[in-house]
C-alpha cells in the first residue's frame, strides 16, 4: 500500500450531509518533517461537531477548506517517527482525518498528538475516554454541577455523551431521565447503563413524558438535541436549574436555523441558567478525566457502547448514521489493523 | 376621606393590558391588627412584571387573585399602629397595591415593610435605590459579573433598571452601550447617564447598530426586552460572554408566546452563558446595595430619571406607559402628600 486514500471535502452540505459533499482521492503518502511522526489511522472517531466543521462560517475552528481531507479524531499507528517522545509502532491519538496517513506532531490541531495509555484499547480511547466521554465529564460536573439526590435529565442519552454524562449523574447521587430514541436504546440505558427512568422520543408527548418520569421537576438538563426537546425541557425546570448546551444535533442539518424555545423566560422565573461549553477548553485536565472514567470503568459503574462501522468506503454513510440516529453508542469505523 | 378607593383586577389580560382589566371600588378603611400598622399610599411604583402578576400561571409569585387589588409596590405614611417599630407619620415602603390604604406588617408581602432610610425621598426610594435599582445592582454585579475595559451592552436601557444597570458599569470601567426608542431616550443616555454608545432601536437595523457600536463585541448583555433584541444581540458575543436575563418586555403583552432566539447555540461555540434571576432573592443582601447606590448617587455618579403621573384614576393608563415605550425613566404615580 502506497497511496493515501483521502475523503476530500467537496461541497459545503445544504441540509443533510450525504456522500455527494465529499469526493474520493488517492494522494502520495506523506512524509514526516524534523519534530513530526508519519501516522496510519486505524479507527475514526464520528462526531456530530464535525457537521458544524463543514459549513463556513465562525465557530469554535476554522472550517474545513473545500479540498481538504475532512478532519476527524482518529487512533492510529506512528509508521516513522523524527519525534524522539515517539516510536515506530506507538498506538497514538490524533486529528487524522478521513485519510490513512496523517502527519502530526504533539500540540498542533485540535487533538494534538499522545500516545495511549498502557492497556487502553483504541475504541475505549475514542468513545468513553476520548473526546466524548470528556465531554460528558466536564459538561457535566462543571457546568451541571449535580448533587445527590438532584433528578438529572438527558437528552441524547443513547449516544456517546449522553450515556456517560448520566451514568457519571448516576455515580454522583443522581436520580437520572434518559430521552432517546426508539425502544433499543432506550431498554440499554434501563438494563445496561443504570438510569432511573427513560423517554422515548418517537413515542410523541416529549413534554408530558419528561413531565411522567421527572415529578420533582429536573436541577440539571444536559441537553445534546436542541430544537423541540429543549423547548419541551425547559416547561420542567426547578429553581435554580443549570442547563448545560452541550449540542443541537436536531438542527445541524437543517437548511434554515429553526426558531429558539418559546418559554425561554422561565429562565427567569425560575432563576435558572443556560450554559454552553466546548470540550476542547479543558483539554489541560483532560488527564484528572480520563484517570476518573478509567477508574469508574474498571469498578463497573461506567458501561459504553461502540457502534463499530468497517470500510474506507463506508467513511461518509457512517456520518450520517449520528444524524439518522442509527448509532448505538459512541460512532467509530476501523480502517485497518494495527501491524 | 374615610373611604379606601381601589383598582381591583377585574379581568385577565389577554394581550396588552388595558383600563378594561380593573374595576373601580371604594370599600371602606380597613383596621391594623396586633402587629401591624396602616399605611395611606403616596407614591405608587410601576414595573414591568406587573403584567406577568395578572395572569394565572406558576410563575416567581402567585396571580393577583380576580377581585382583589392590584399588586404594587409603594411609598406610604403610616397613619395607625400596632407594632412597636413603626410610629404615626413614619415613610415607608411596602407592598400598598393600588389602592389609598394598606395594612402592613414587617416580612409581610413580597416588599415586606421598612421605614425610608434619613434623607432619602420616596421618588429616590421607589426607583434608584429601590426593586429596579437592586435589580440593576445585583443583576449586573453577581450575574454579568463585568471587568474593567469589558464592553456591556444594555437593551431598555432608558428604563428604571437598564440606565442604572449602565451606569454601575461604566463606574465598573467597563465601555457601555445602550438600546433604547427614539432620540429623546437615547440623548438621555449618551448625555446624563454617560452611556459611551446608544443605539435606537426605533431606526431598525438593530443587529447592524449593535455591530456597529460594538467593535470589540459584547462581554455581558443586560437584557430588559428578549424577542428580536434578544436575539441580534446573540450575534455579536464574545468568548465567555453572560447574557443576564433581567426580563422579557417585548412579550409580556403578547397573545401567544413568540419563538426564541434561532441562534440560541451561539451559547455553545462561545462558551457562553445566559441567566436568570429574581430580586427577591437578593433582599437579604439589599443594605449593602442602597448604601452602595446611595454612595455613587452622592458622588454624582449614578443619575436616574423619574416620570412621575398624578391622579388615582390615571393609575390604569399609567401602567400602560411601561409597554407603550412612553415613560421616561422609573415609573411612578402620586396619590397623595404626606401629612
């Protein structure tokens, strides 16, 4: 093998992202300069944040340039190496994007480059350890800020965030709601993940089942959905609710921005507060995290799905999987085997 | 004068409040219990979330009952009483309603009663150094919490809370940009109050005036209005920017609740962070606010602007003012001068 294959992206998306915005490429491999190691992607990491890389406008990072591999979080393998901190072989994480080879140095991109840590297989780094499961981690216990007994609400609560956001809830004391679709997820969330009660969305009446499943009302919302669910969520608030943004995935794909929450004001009523955050601020104690889910991990209070797609060609449906809802659990596709 | 005369709510509005909601009454003198004293009304207080008090739905405070007085805040002279703390003749502030005569009792009431601090006159008392100027105070301060050379943005600013919410910024260093209707309001702001920008939201364009008065982007935005406002102001955040959310003008006479803001996920991108809150809660801490008020009124620091009616039968029109953009400055009504 002597090319790198690439998933370009070709075309800014106008309402669902489909193949038709990325174009298929086969490069030279690239070669690592002075202080950078060469990198084989083995997993991808989908997330629902890369929807929001493609479009041009200002956000947390620059848009992905028309042209360009589109970016994502990867694992891979370091196949050459003038990085003294790095060995041919390392199993590392970094921003390999939708290519097989990637070059990367420690520091540079979003990831940046590390090597994993001794006994963490690459689908726990990218799913309950990764970038996700931080999310959850910080989203949660720093803007959250739940205390035992609080009822936590969860939307989302199937995927690679919420699930570990409302399991972390459950360890803290939590009386935790899952809102997610469909009855597959939500019998994983009662019977696997532990939570205390579950909405399924697809059923209807959102604002009458939150209203069922949260009698004491909700002290934290951790809300990954937006739209109709937010706006449903916010009718069950008590005092001093904290409601983490942590994403909107019901509008990523539309064509025009929908309209906010028509009771926005019980904000105020009800002295509560909204919250957004990006993971990517608290990367400096990403170690204190990962150190916690692993121990949570390995006592058994902290489960995780991988929904494990196969095929450089499938690159492009498995995006679109997160926004179908197709996903169970944390979205990855493996590219190749370590050697 | 041996009567009570009362507007008492007489039907719940739907849409803008008008004269048609109240009855006129006359009922006679009511007596002070053990504990309590009786207090003739003089100045009336007019505020925003009046409205919200006519309608019969879970909020901060419950409805004003159908038949009963409207709830007001008010500035009074205590003609009889029952409780040693309080003589005949004594100024005091409390929860008069609208109506000539009140009984009273300290802790009573969502303005309880206490006696008018040495030198402060009740148009002071009822606007810069009462609920609107701590909730300027305490919003600002614990909510928005701004830092010197930040840019705070503030919408009804010409209102009783927003003129002082701007003021205490700019004391703070802070650059200060106001929304406020029409020249007369705004000329206001830029010349007495000392805003650094003003912006009228009677020109139209708001978002692009916001832009342009902005250049650095806003750091806290002081919200008195939601809807439109609310939502152009979302455009133009800062990283880490607080949205305080003091109240919701635009749609307190609305029939139906209007959408919320499309781009209410700016939250996230920007780590920012939107909040409620409710004065009340504060009242334990108000001392330290009117000391405080009361410094920088002396200093000649904080102006305020009081748009003072006469007349019992003018009290319905009177709270209509608020809505209709007319009054200039804190709100208040006469009904009468002490003995």
């Amino acid at each position: 093998m002597n090319i790198n294959r690439q998933w370009l992206l070709s075309k800014r998306p106008e309402g669902m992202v489909t193949r038709e915005n990325f174009e298929y490429a086969e490069t030279p491999i690239p070669e690592a300069g002075a202080g950078e190691v060469l990198v084989r992607n083995l997993f991808l990491s989908f997330d629902p944040t890369q929807r929001g890389w493609m479009v041009d406008r200002p956000s947390y990072l620059p848009p992905v340039a028309i042209g360009a591999p589109m970016r994502a979080g990867s694992v891979g393998q370091v196949m050459a190496s003038q990085h003294s901190d790095f060995e041919v072989g390392d199993i590392v994480q970094t921003t390999g994007g939708w290519q097989d080879f990637v070059v990367a140095a420690p520091g540079q991109g979003p990831m940046g480059l590390t090597k994993l840590p001794a006994g963490v297989p690459p689908e726990m780094m990218l799913s309950v350890l990764g970038i996700t499961g931080l999310t959850a981690y910080f989203g949660l216990l720093d803007l959250g800020m739940p205390k035992p007994g609080e009822t936590v609400l969860i939307s989302g609560a199937a995927g690679a965030t919420g699930s570990v956001a409302g399991q972390i809830a459950k360890i803290k004391g939590c009386r935790v709601v899952g809102i997610a679709g469909g009855p597959e997820k939500c019998a994983w969330l009662k019977e696997e993940a532990g939570f205390d009660a579950v909405i399924d969305y697809k059923a209807g009446d959102v604002d009458g089942q939150i209203k069922a499943s949260c009698p004491d009302k909700f002290d934290v919302f951790f809300d990954n959905v937006g739209g109709d669910i937010l706006e449903a969520a916010l009718n069950h608030m008590n005092l001093k609710a904290r409601i983490v943004l942590c994403g909107g995935i019901s509008g990523y794909n539309a064509t025009e921005p929908a309209p906010g929450p028509a009771n926005l004001m019980n904000l105020i009523t009800l002295r509560a507060r909204m919250e957004g955050f990006i993971v990517l601020d608290y990367m400096p104690r990403a170690g204190e995290a990962i150190e916690q889910l692993l121990a949570w991990i390995q006592a058994g209070d902290l489960k995780f799905q991988v929904d494990l797609q196969e095929g450089f060609d499938q690159i492009p449906e498995t995006l679109q999987r997160l926004f179908t809802g197709q996903n169970l659990g944390k979205q990855l596709l493996k590219i190749a085997d370590p050697i």
